[in-house]
C-alpha cells in the first residue's frame, strides 16, 4: 500500500460527505444486483476484502481510488452509490477534490460533471475505469497533468485535455498554484 504525504498543512480527509452507511448499503445492493461475491468483487477491484466489507456496511472511509475501482468493476459510475445531490457532493482523492455537480444518462451512457481543485505538490494515481470510460478536462487556472500514467497531458488555463480512462491514470499540479478545472466523465453503458 503506498502512502501519501499531504504538504502544506493539508489533513487527510474523508473521501466523501455522504453517509458512508448510505454508500455502502447502494454498493452492496449493486454487487449483489450482478450476481458477484464479496471476495469476486474485492479481488477484481484490487482491494482487501475486508476493506471492501467496511465500506458496505459504513464502518470504513474509502478513499476516492477505492471507490472509483470498486465502481469500475462494477460497471457504474461513482454517482451510482452517492446520493443525488441537492447541493454538490464533494468526493476526495489523495490530491484531487473534485464536487458532483450533475449526473446525466443519454441511451447507453452516462455522464458525470465536476468541479476538479487539485492542489500542488501531491499526485494522485487513479485505477482504471471499465471498458469505453473517458475523461475530459478543461483548465481554469494553474497548470495541471493528467492522464494515462504511461502518456500524461499537460493544460493550462483554457486548454482541454481528454483520454481513455480505462487504463491506470493519473493527476498532478505544476507550479505554486491550485488548478481549478472541470472534469466531464463519459461511462458506457459495460458489455
């Protein structure tokens, strides 16, 4: 397991404000929806089984990548196990904070839009996404790569960058400056 410094005073947070008993009893209902055993679904995601267990009964705070790879094996984006928010939900990674502002479907796919604030000085490494998953990033402020890790792009203010996700990704700020960005992930519908 490797472990993240947070610099500049920044605390380690919980991955998400939604209550995680909320969460984990909307993946479990999922998991056992397709038919996959707790241990099936933990060895595809690439996590303990224990871990997987703590997040569907809420008794542990998973990060932002453990989400994304449970979700992913799952065929579901994230917002699939988050409440549909009045307000804009915020979920963590080791770098990126990035708020669910609106969740839409169009026949076979699904689309999630976030505000992205990645801070400087922290990388994050996202697991794959499933099958057909693309990110699309456009820059407001700071400078910012991300992408496959193998092939990461580099944006700045007013530039837009995109990728298959359904490989390992990853984020990071360059420079002194927070990029703030917004991020429009496309989730066909997995074969």
């Amino acid at each position: 397991m490797r472990k993240v410094r947070h610099h500049g005073g920044m605390e380690p947070r919980p991955a998400i404000d939604t209550d995680p008993r909320l969460v984990g009893d909307r993946l479990r209902r999922l998991r056992q929806a397709r038919g996959v055993s707790l241990s099936e679904l933990a060895r595809r995601a690439g996590i303990g089984k224990a871990t997987l267990s703590g997040v569907e009964t809420g008794t542990r705070n998973p990060t932002l990548e453990t989400l994304w790879a449970i979700t992913a094996q799952l065929g579901v984006p994230i917002g699939a196990i988050l409440d549909t928010p009045a307000e804009p939900k915020v979920v963590r990674g080791s770098a990126v904070e990035a708020e669910l502002l609106e969740s839409f479907e169009d026949e076979h796919v699904t689309y999630e839009l976030y505000r992205l604030r990645v801070p400087p000085g922290i990388t994050q490494t996202s697991p794959a996404h499933h099958e057909g998953v693309s990110e699309h990033i456009t820059v407001f402020s700071g400078t910012l790569s991300a992408g496959p890790l193998d092939a990461p792009l580099t944006a700045g203010p007013g530039d837009h960058i995109s990728w298959r996700s359904d490989v390992p990704h990853g984020y990071r700020a360059h420079g002194p400056d927070i990029v703030r960005a917004t991020l429009l992930m496309r989730y066909p519908a997995k074969p």
